[in-house]
C-alpha cells in the first residue's frame, strides 16, 4: 500500500505536504493555505464556517 501511495505521489509531480492544487496551480506548504484560500476567493468560492459542538467536535454551517 505505501509503495503504491508512493508511485502515485511521484506521478501526480507534488514534492511534499501539504501540496493543494486548485484548478492546476500546486500550493506547497503550510505558509501557503492563506494564497490558496485567496485565490478560491477569487475565482468566487465561500468560506464555509463550521459550529463547535460542546464536546469539541465540528461540524460544517453555512450562515443563514
């Protein structure tokens, strides 16, 4: 199985993680995530907002 997940990493061409590609342009890195959510922004895609529950967990919401 790693083996595999290997192959396919090296055949995708992203070097690391994390690695976002959105609509062909790779993000590498965390320092990254801020220009990936600007240009999802950009292109006209909503944050989504999630509610913490009182054990901790989340959940998605969408503002009303």
């Amino acid at each position: 199985m790693i083996a595999g997940n290997e192959k396919d990493h090296a055949a995708s061409g992203h070097w690391g993680v994390p690695t976002f590609v959105f609509e062909k342009e790779p993000f590498f890195g965390q320092d990254r995530i801020d220009l990936l959510i600007w240009r999802m922004q950009s292109k006209g895609l909503a944050r989504r907002h999630a509610r913490v529950r009182l054990d901790g967990t989340a959940e998605a919401h969408r503002p009303a």
